[in-house]
C-alpha cells in the first residue's frame, strides 16, 4: 500500500505550528514521523484516515499520542472519538 504526500509537507505552516506546541527541531522531527506513521498505518489497514488511540500509543515515536495533540491543535488532524483522523483524508488519498 502507499498513501500521498505533498512534497511541500515539510514546509507546511500547521506542520510548524504543531512543533512549535511541542518545542524545538525534535519536536518537528516527531510531528513528521508520527504523521508519515499514522498515514502509513492508515493507508495499510483500510482506516479512511482513522488512528485508534490504543494503536497510537504504540507507534515508534516516543509519546506519540501527545505528538497527535499537537498535530490536532494545529489542524493536521482530527479528534475523534476513541483516536485520531488525519485531516481531510478523504481529499487527497484514492
């Protein structure tokens, strides 16, 4: 499987904004992995974009379900009830 990704998702405004929540360049390099991984994940098991929390918290990244709060704050993705939803998926992914 595979899913799209912009080539200018690293520059991307709400990406900065959800590092700035969490502090720092290691704050940026979790925001993007733990979105890659959740997308992955998504795209892989059929979810339409849906993380639940229990998969969530044993992605790679440390605090993972902290990192998909900020990413939420920022608009990248979505609370939902009992997970997370990458915004828009309908949008951009077949």
């Amino acid at each position: 499987m595979w899913f799209r990704v912009d080539d200018g998702f690293t520059e991307h405004p709400k990406l900065a904004k959800a590092a700035d929540a969490l502090g720092g360049q290691l704050a940026f390099d979790r925001c993007v992995a733990v979105w890659l991984e959740a997308g992955v994940y998504s795209s892989r098991n059929l979810t339409d974009g849906f993380i639940p929390d229990r998969i969530a918290a044993r992605f790679q990244c440390r605090q993972a379900v902290d990192v998909l709060v900020a990413l939420t704050v920022s608009g990248l993705v979505d609370r939902e009830d009992g997970g997370f939803r990458l915004h828009d998926w309908h949008d951009y992914q077949p």
